[in-house]
C-alpha cells in the first residue's frame, strides 16, 4: 500500500510545482513575413481558475484581458476571442513551446519565463473593460469622431534641405509609425531614410545637403539620444550612445556643414556641457568642463564658427551670473549678477558689424517688459534699441543669413503673434503673405540657403495647418500640403480672447472657445484647462484640437493665463511666486466668473481638466472649492508639492532654490505649512466630485507615484476614481493610439459627469 500512496503524493506535488511554474511573465518574440513582434503575457492564479493579460509593447499595449486562459496537464491556452486569436503551448521547465494561431494562420511561438517589473502600483490600474465602459458613454449625433481631431496628420513636418534639392517629411503607416521620407524635387523620387520602430522620433532637422540628425528616447523618459543618417537611410548611427544621458543640440554650424555642437549630462547627470560632435563619425571633443555642479553652467553662447563667446550659471541657487569673453581677451570675465527671472540673453550676434562683440539681446534689466536691443560688450553699452511693446514681452526677431544678417522682421506675442517687418524684402513677402491669406496667421517654416524657395505655414484657430511652397523668383505660392483636410472650418469653433480683472485688481488675459449652441444664447458646460508650467509658460492663440473636440461635444472651454504665466512681464510672472495653488488657483476662479458672467456658461455645469501644473490645479481645485466643479481630469499632475521635489530629475537640482521660489519651501516652517494647506493629497476629503486620473508610467518630471498615490487615496475612502496608465509614455501620451483612446475616455467620462 505505500507505493501507491508515495506515487500519489508526488503527482500531486508535480501538478502543484507545473502550477506554481506557469503563474507569472512569459515573453516570446512572434515572427510573421519577416516582422518581429514581442508578446508578454502575465499569467495569474485566482482559486482554481486562471487570468491572463497580453503586453504588445511595439503596438503600445498594455493589460489586454485574455477571454480564455486554461492550464491542464501542463498544456497552457490562452485566447482572445475580440482579437480572433489563441495560443496553444507546454510547459518544458522554464519555457512554454507551442502555437500562436489566428485568422487561419499558425506561427510557431516559444514563450521564456521572465520578470516584468513596471513603474508604480499596477493593482490601482483601471482595467480594459472598465475603460471600454467609460469610452462607450461618448455617444451621440456628432458628425466628427475622437479620431479626425488626434489622428497624426497622413504626412507632416516638411523641411527643405539647406539647397533646396530635397524635401524632408514624416509619412504615417497603416501601424501609426512615422517614417521620415526624403523627395528628390526635380525627379519626385521618394526614399524612406528612416523608419520609426518601436520608439517615437521626436525631433528631425537638415545638418546639411545629405545628413539629418533626429532625437529619440524610450518610452517618454526624455532620455534624449541624437541621432544622424545619411538621406539614402545609411549610416545612421546614435551620436550619443551613452546610458542615461539627455542631450542637445547648441548649435548647427551652417559654416561647418560636418559638425554640430552639443550639449548632455555625461560627466555628471546635474550638468550639462558642450560637445562639438563630428556627425559622420560620432567622434566628439569636449568644449567647455562645468566644475562647479551647485552652481551650474545652465546656458552657452557659440558663434557661427562655433566659438564659445559667453555663458550662464546659477550663483547661491536663485541668481544667475553671465560671463563672457571680449574677442581678443584669453579669459572669461564676469558680466554681471541679477535674479534667474532676469532676462538679459544673446539671440544672435551681429555679424553684419564689424565689431564682434556686438549682439542682439533680449533683455529686462531695466525694464518690466523684455525687449530687444543691440548691444556692445566691449563696451557694456547699449547700441540701439531695437525693438519693445508696452504691454508684451518683445521676443522675436528673424534675421537673413544670405543678406548679410539684416534684420527680417520682429514681433511680439500678445492675443495673437504680431510680427513688424523691417527688410525690404521681408515686407514684400509680408504684403505678398497678407494679401493671399487674410485673416489667417502665417510664419515662414523653413528656407534654402539661397533663400530662393520658402516653406509657409498658414494657420487659424480654426484651421489646423496648411504648408504652402514659395518660388521666390517667380513669386508663385503652391499649396504643398493640408495637414487636417477632414476638418471643414466651417465647423470649427471661435477661439476669443478675453481680458478681465482678477479680485486683487491685476489685468488678466486667456481664451474662451464657445460652441455654437453657445453662440445661439445658450449656457453651455464649461471645461477649465489650466496650463502646465507653470512659470512662464502661456496659452496662445491658434488650433486647437482638445478645445475643437470640446466644443464639437457642446462644451465651452476656458484657458486663462493666470499669474506666473509668461509673456507679460517679470511682475506679472513674479505675482505669481509662491501663489501656486492660491492666488493663480484665483485667478482661475475669476476666470470662470467671467465667462459666466458672459452668459455663456452653466455655472452649475462646470469641469476642470489640465496636465503636468494643469493636473495639479484640477486636484488643487477640486479641494478648494469643491462646489465649484462637477468633474476633473488630472493628467500627469501633481498631487503632493513635497513629493514632487523630492522627486526631480538630477538635471533639475541645480534648479531647486529656484522651484522652491516658484512653489514652496519645504525646508522652511512657514512655507511647508503653506506646501501641506495647498497640496491636494492631503485634503482628499474635501473632493466630492468625480475624478479621472491619467498617467505615463515613464514620465521623469511628475512620477507615476504622484498619480498613484490620489488614487489609492480616494479609493481608501470608498470613491470609484477611472485611472489610465500608459507603461510606454512619459510626461503626457505622444503615441496616436494611446492620444485616441485618452480623450474617447475624457469624453465619456464628461458625458457621464456633465450635464
């Protein structure tokens, strides 16, 4: 009798061990027609049964619930009857070695076990059905979906090369990867020099007639890499293959057409130094050695030859020091000292003197406004004043490298963008401009080094974009590209600008986009979308696809320049100093009453939606005056003000005297009570309202535990808090289909929440 019972026992300890060895992550890599694909799929027990979900990081995929997940007789299936297809496999050890089938087809696939870690708490994570729900309720006659407003443009970015021989352009897939093509002009072939895999390509520019140089990082987490290929797609190579390095670029040195200069954190992650990289080779030296971390190097000035003319630091955390080198002189020597929301800044120098200490300078020394003047360094005087306006900061100014670095034109933001030209031949092109797109704002996105060939935008803030190609010599404008052709202006809705006083008397500025039942007298829901920032940082006027969703759903939609904001002057920024979530939360306030007021608005009808400081003042709202709002949906914000400083990047250290000025000083008894009054975490008692959470797991800036914490909180006190996270995004979503399902989600989510 004891032989049975010894064999019976150790099958039951083999079932028992097959079980435990199948629960957790098996990744395996999927080939069809020469493509390769990762799945992961997280494999876990609940009683007898077993649950399933799939990872498809290449597709942004994350938590798909599997319909059927079975393990028996160390056979594993899993399927997925929405996506039509199942898996089939046995457990050997520690591999599972089976079929992947789906549409007819079967494709061998060996699963490896593996340990998938992902940021923050994965349990607080909403589910795919409960999400599906929340964007089911989007219902209704609208003749626009979620879609035609986030979907990226079919091809977008162009960019002439410096000669004017090739056009540069991103072309979209039927995947949602964005490939950068290159057009031969005179034969109309095409080529793709790159293609976008699994990471997104931030950024791309001409270094010259037959090299790009384009920016990436992973998953969001602003890790930037550079990267340069030739225009037939050769030689692509990182020209900063170093781990956890965020770089730059300084300086494209059109006079050197092989190099650029740089700038990354390789040496000490708190600074940055210049490098001038050679962009065939990746081979790189060193320019400038930033010593002194606790007052760090922050900004450099190269001239065209690439010679480091000047440089900024931090001194004792809350000013800044700017030394510079007067040509001729061997050692840089000390400018001046002023507070780090000083402006005094080169935008160019001016190579058109023959004194080469002589630059354009943005400047607010002496001054509330900042302003553009000429000046000398040699002598520490001020040339000539070149440009300012009463009310904005003056910052722009375009000059011409092929005429001799004359001034093209300058300008200012206020309601709109308003440019003065100056050349004589930029105000042809102005009244040439004007002339064919009233009402319209246009801005010149790219020329040849002849200056023979321009590229032009052509924007409204009912047209999303329309790139236009300039013949100078025969003065003949050709429509290149309508970047939105789906949405008709006709239907889009009014962006206004709208000014008002807030409660302690200072003039405050922002937008109101109105639907059209608003237009016809009636009092519409009201979403509130505070910016990010928040210092400097400003709402403009122009296209805006969240706005033109909103409205296309009935609701108005307010944008309100609140104190700290940028563009205004350094007092406006400064009343905004330690104001965050108190005065600037006011402002905000004022705002509302404002449009209400107006008669435009449903005061019982009223959401608040933002991202990054936007986030914080929904959370920071919903605890301040919880009667206000009926919803909010915080995006990548803050919801505890230590937390976040505890937190930052290294990068930022040198910045934190400095943040701590923006926000609150949690070092000092007065200001961290302050910090605690107005961090939302710790009033989640006050919040009465709906709240949808949303957050990239990557995100350096706003960790995911600023998002996971207001959620675990709010679910402690019994409230249902939606809470999305992307595992493939950092500091807002960028990939389209995360974008889409995000405000098909918001959407729904309003349509349950407002009236």
């Amino acid at each position: 009798m004891k032989q049975p019972i010894f064999t019976l026992v150790f099958v039951l300890l083999s079932m028992l061990t097959a079980k435990a060895q199948i629960t957790g992550d098996w990744k395996g890599t999927l080939e069809v027609q020469g493509t390769k694909m990762d799945l992961i799929f997280h494999i876990s027990q609940d009683g007898e049964a077993y649950k399933a979900t799939l990872d498809i990081p290449a597709q942004g995929a994350s938590g798909l619930a599997m319909t059927e997940t079975k393990f028996e007789n160390n056979k594993l299936t899993v399927a997925m009857a929405q996506a039509g297809f199942s898996y089939e496999g046995e457990l050997k050890g520690e591999l599972v070695e089976g079929v992947f089938k789906q549409g007819g087809a079967e494709f061998p696939l060996k699963l490896s076990k593996t340990k998938v870690s992902k940021p923050g708490d994965t349990t607080l994570v909403s589910s795919r059905a409960e999400l599906d729900q929340l964007i089911a309720l989007d219902k209704g006659d609208f003749k626009y979906e979620v879609k035609d407003y986030f979907a990226k443009p079919n091809s977008s970015q162009f960019a002439l090369s410096p000669n004017g021989k090739y056009i540069s352009y991103r072309e979209k897939d039927a995947n949602n990867k964005r490939h950068v093509m290159i057009k031969e002009v005179a034969t109309g072939k095409v080529v793709r020099a790159i293609e976008e895999k699994n990471e997104l390509i931030r950024g791309i520019g001409w270094v010259n007639d037959e090299r790009l140089v384009y920016v990436m990082d992973q998953g969001g987490n602003e890790n930037y890499h550079l990267y340069a290929v030739n225009i037939d797609g050769t030689n692509n190579i990182d020209l900063t293959p170093f781990p956890d390095v965020q770089a730059g670029i300084l300086n494209m040195l059109k006079e050197q057409k092989d190099f650029i200069i740089i700038q990354m954190n390789k040496d000490n992650k708190q600074v940055f130094e210049p490098y001038k990289v050679n962009i065939h080779t990746g081979a790189m030296e060193k320019l400038f050695t930033n010593t002194d971390p606790e007052n760090a190097v922050v900004g450099y000035d190269f001239d065209k030859e690439g010679n480091l003319r000047g440089y900024s630091k931090m001194f004792n955390g809350i000013n800044t020091q700017y030394y510079y080198k007067v040509k001729g002189k061997t050692d840089f020597e000390l400018f001046g000292t002023g507070k780090w929301d000083d402006s005094f800044s080169i935008l160019s120098f001016n190579y058109a003197s023959k004194n080469p200490d002589e630059a354009y300078v943005l400047t607010n020394l002496d001054s509330d406004k900042a302003r553009i003047i000429l000046y000398d360094f040699a002598t520490k005087k001020i040339v000539k004043e070149i440009y300012s306006n009463k009310d904005y900061d003056a910052t722009i100014l375009a000059l011409s490298r092929k005429r001799n670095w004359e001034i093209d034109y300058v300008g200012f933001e206020g309601e709109r963008v308003e440019i003065k030209p100056v050349s004589k031949t930029f105000k042809k092109l102005y009244d040439k401009f004007s002339k064919e797109f009233p009402g319209y704002e246009y801005s010149i996105v790219g020329k040849t080094d002849n200056e023979d060939q321009y590229l032009v935008m052509v924007q409204s803030d009912k047209l999303y974009g329309r790139y236009y190609h300039l013949d100078a010599k025969s003065g003949k404008t050709t429509l290149l590209y309508d970047l939105m052709p789906q949405l008709k202006e006709a239907d889009m809705a009014e962006m206004r600008p709208i000014t008002f006083k807030s409660r302690d008397g200072l003039t405050i500025h922002g937008y109101i986009t109105l639907p059209k039942e608003a237009l016809n007298g009636k009092k519409v829901p009201l979403i509130v979308n505070p910016h990010g920032g928040p210092q400097g940082v400003r709402d403009s006027w122009g296209f805006n696809p969240e706005t033109q969703l909103f409205a296309s759903r009935g609701y108005a939609t307010l944008q309100v320049n609140f104190r700290i904001s940028g563009g205004y002057g350094k007092e406006f920024l400064r009343a905004g100093f330690n104001q965050v979530g108190r005065k600037a939360m006011d402002d905000v306030e004022d705002g509302i009453q404002y449009v209400v007021d107006q008669g435009w608005a449903d005061k019982n009808n009223v959401a608040i939606y933002g991202a990054s400081h936007g986030g914080y003042a929904v959370l920071r709202g919903l605890t301040k005056t919880p009667d206000l709002y009926k919803a909010g949906v915080d995006y990548v914000g803050v919801s505890n003000i230590f937390t976040l400083l505890n937190s930052i990047p290294e990068y930022w250290k040198p910045y934190k005297e400095m943040l701590y000025q923006i926000w609150y000083n949690p070092d000092k008894e007065d200001e961290a009570a302050i910090a605690k009054e107005v961090s939302p975490l710790f009033h989640v008692d006050k919040i009465k309202t709906p709240l949808f959470v949303v957050q990239g797991a990557n995100d350096p800036r706003v960790k995911i535990a600023e998002a996971d914490q207001i959620v675990k909180a709010l679910r402690a006190k019994g409230v249902d808090v939606p809470y999305m996270v992307k595992y493939d995004e950092g500091h807002g979503f960028h990939k389209e289909e995360n974008q889409i399902e995000f405000y098909k989600a918001m959407m729904g989510f309003f349509r349950k929440t407002l009236n």
